[in-house]
C-alpha cells in the first residue's frame, strides 16, 4: 500500500509539473495481488486527493480485474455480442438474403464485437461452451427452421445440422488461431519490449500452494 501512495504522489507532481490537474473523480487505482487483503483500505489519500480502489475497469476496451480473470472480459463480450446480434435480426431473417450474405453479415459484424481482444483469453470449458451457444444462437437465426420430415411441423436445426451447413471454423477455433498468431507476433517483438520480455521472462519467487489456475 505503501507503494500505491508513492506512485500516486509522484504521479500528481509529475502533472503539476506539466501544468495539469489529475481529476480525482475520473483516477482510480486496482490492487492485483493474491492477497485478498492487500491493499485493503478502499480510499487512496495524498495531500490534496483522493483515489477509489476498484476490483476492475475497462481499459481500451478490456476489461482488466484484479484477479487478471478473462470471464468477465468474455462475459462483457457475449452481452455486446447479443446486442449487436439484435440491431441486425431483420437482416439475419430476411428471406430477401442469401445464407451466405447473411453469414458474412456475421463475421464482418457480430463476431468482431464479441471478439475484441480474444488474443489474451484464457478459455475452460465452460467459457467455450457459452461461447459455442452463442454461436449456434446466431446461427439458428440465419439458416432458419426446418420442417421435420416424419412430422412435417417447424423445428429448429440441431447443432449436427448446424455443422454440416457452417463450413467455417467454429467461434472457439478462431481464438485458438487469433492466440497462436499473436503468439508469433509477440516472439518476432524486439527484445526491449515489456511484451517479449513477458513472454520470455522467467518468474522470480516460488508457486504458492494449491493447484494453479489455469492460463
């Protein structure tokens, strides 16, 4: 905490000399540590300023937690994604459409919003299957009902029927591959980078105990 406090005055001396005023209403601070404790106190005071302590924040459009998770980085993303999704259903009904206009309608639209900074998301099991859902969601929108062949009532298309009409890697193969080629942009970075040096660095300390988290 100690630390925090010193960052914080030298950061509003170092704008008084450049002649700028931090706005304490708008400046927040976050503690990433994993002691739940750390950091504690909920108020950062300096002289003249106050700074609130929060357990996330949205960062050029990241969200960034104190527990550096991506659930809710991906959960923000499913909720843009369906309110995106909404603003073009007339588009992904119209029968004036073809599927495949109506699937690149998808890709150019939809799927950039709920994507925004995939490349840094570490995904289970569970992420993947919502993240799967979603897709199938869109995609029962586009390709419409199915009239049952025994029946002959409306159904909507099982996620096999899905599969054999979208020839396009699912929404969980094109993280992996978003992942992988940040990956090789990150190793051709130049050695000064604090991005290679992460990539590359070796941690100092030791693991605590218990199982990690996985990454």
């Amino acid at each position: 905490m100690h630390i925090i406090k010193e960052n914080a005055e030298a950061l509003v001396v170092a704008s008084k000399e450049m002649r700028l005023v931090v706005n304490a209403d708008k400046t927040k601070y976050m503690v990433m540590s994993r002691d739940q404790n750390a950091g504690r106190s909920h108020i950062l005071r300096t002289d003249n300023s106050s700074f609130e302590r929060v357990g996330e924040f949205r960062y050029l459009g990241t969200t960034l937690t104190n527990q550096n998770s991506s659930q809710e980085e991906i959960r923000s993303g499913l909720k843009s994604g369906n309110a995106c999704c909404h603003s073009v259903q007339n588009l992904l009904s119209s029968s004036l459409l073809s599927k495949n206009l109506k699937i690149g309608i998808s890709r150019t639209i939809i799927l950039p919003v709920v994507l925004y900074g995939c490349e840094t998301w570490s995904l289970t099991l569970r992420e993947e299957r919502r993240l799967r859902v979603f897709e199938s969601r869109v995609l029962k929108r586009i390709f419409g009902p199915k009239r049952d062949e025994v029946t002959g009532d409306w159904r909507k298309l099982h996620n096999e029927e899905l599969n054999d009409l979208y020839s396009s890697p699912n929404i969980v193969r094109v993280i992996k591959s978003r992942r992988m080629r940040f990956a090789g942009h990150v190793a051709r970075m130049e050695e000064g980078r604090a991005v290679y040096r992460v990539l590359v660095g070796k941690p100092e300390g030791k693991r605590p105990l218990g199982r990690p988290r996985r990454r």
